[in-house]
C-alpha cells in the first residue's frame, strides 16, 4: 500500500518552488536585459519549461512583474531583519540597489506614482513605527516626523546611491560607493540619535 499522506504536501511545495524560480528567473532576465524584454515565453525559454507553465502561476506578464516587485520588496526589507550592526543592514541595501538597477527601476516608478506606499513596501507602517519608538526613546525633542523621516531614509537608500554611482561618481566600484554611503549614514543616524551598533 502506498503512503500518500505527505503528497499533497510535497506537490504543494512543489509548486512553490517552481513559482520561486519563475520570479527568481524573470528577476535575471529583467537585471540583464531591462523590464520590456521580459516575457512568459522568455521566462518559459530560460527555465526549459513549456510557456503554459509560466501562464498557469502568472496569468499575465503584469501579474509577474507584480510579483517581482514584491520579491524586491522582500529583499529591501530583509536588511531591517539583519540581526548584526546597522552598518551591515546599510551595507546590505546599498549592495542590493547597486547590483540590481532594473529592479530598483520598477521600485521608484512605483515610489513616485500615486498610491499606497504598502502597496510596493509592505513593512512600511512597522518601519515608521520603530523609527518613531527610536525618536521617543532616544530624543529630549519628540516633534521629529518619523513618517517625514522614513521617506527621506528610504528614498536616499535607493536613490542616492544609484545617483552617485550614475552621475556623480561613475569610476567608483560598488565597494567604494558602498563604504562612503555607510559612513554619511551612520553619521546621519547618529546626528539623529538613531545610530544602533
């Protein structure tokens, strides 16, 4: 007699991983070659897997570009899980923006549209409410804005170092830009009585 029990789970799983790895592969495609060469059939291409495959976990490219969105979300907000130094959690945002630009791309086109922040950041109230726990905790002065203060957090977090990496310092490799964004934001966090080591 065969044990089926556990198939259901494996099956499952299954399916989660090879959902995994259609957004993981899509995330490659749009890193080599930029969003609008993104396609099922490319996506199908790259995995050796029919392109119904692709349409039975991602009814249409938006809903896959949507969920590539959420993946970077995902490893953005990995950084603020980062049990180490804030320096390690600047270091690891810093080298995610650096060495995936197509993706920070859809993340600032989704930034500047009109909508809900949660809806491209899902950690954002938490986020808003550490930082402002941290200001009552570590400030005599509590009319500091923590919302105020993520946005300009996080906005130079993927911006600013893709600005100065683009236009400003364009010879620099990432490890150089990486080392003097860590230390302009380990002195801002300090400045603001934020700086955790």
């Amino acid at each position: 007699m065969t044990d089926i029990s556990g198939m259901g789970q494996k099956r499952h799983k299954c399916y989660e991983d090879s959902h995994r790895d259609m957004i993981e592969t899509a995330v490659g495609l749009i890193s080599e070659k930029g969003l609008e060469s993104l396609s099922m059939a490319g996506v199908a291409r790259v995995m050796g897997v029919n392109r119904t495959t692709v349409y039975y976990h991602f009814k249409s490219r938006e809903m896959l570009v949507e969920a590539v969105k959420c993946w970077s979300s995902a490893q953005l907000s990995k950084a603020f899980e980062i049990a180490g130094p804030q320096q390690e959690r600047i270091d690891y945002i810093n080298r995610f923006v650096l060495e995936n630009p197509e993706l920070i791309k859809l993340w600032i086109e989704d930034l500047v549209s009109p909508g809900d922040i949660r809806n491209s950041y899902p950690h954002w109230d938490e986020f808003v409410r550490g930082v402002g726990e941290s200001f009552k905790r570590r400030c005599d002065n509590d009319v500091i804005d923590a919302e105020v203060f993520c946005v300009m957090l996080l906005t130079t977090s993927i911006i600013g170092v893709r600005v100065f990496k683009n236009s400003v310092c364009p010879e620099a490799d990432n490890e150089t830009v990486i080392a003097r964004f860590r230390g302009e934001n380990l002195r801002m966090l300090k400045a603001a009585n934020l700086l955790v080591m």
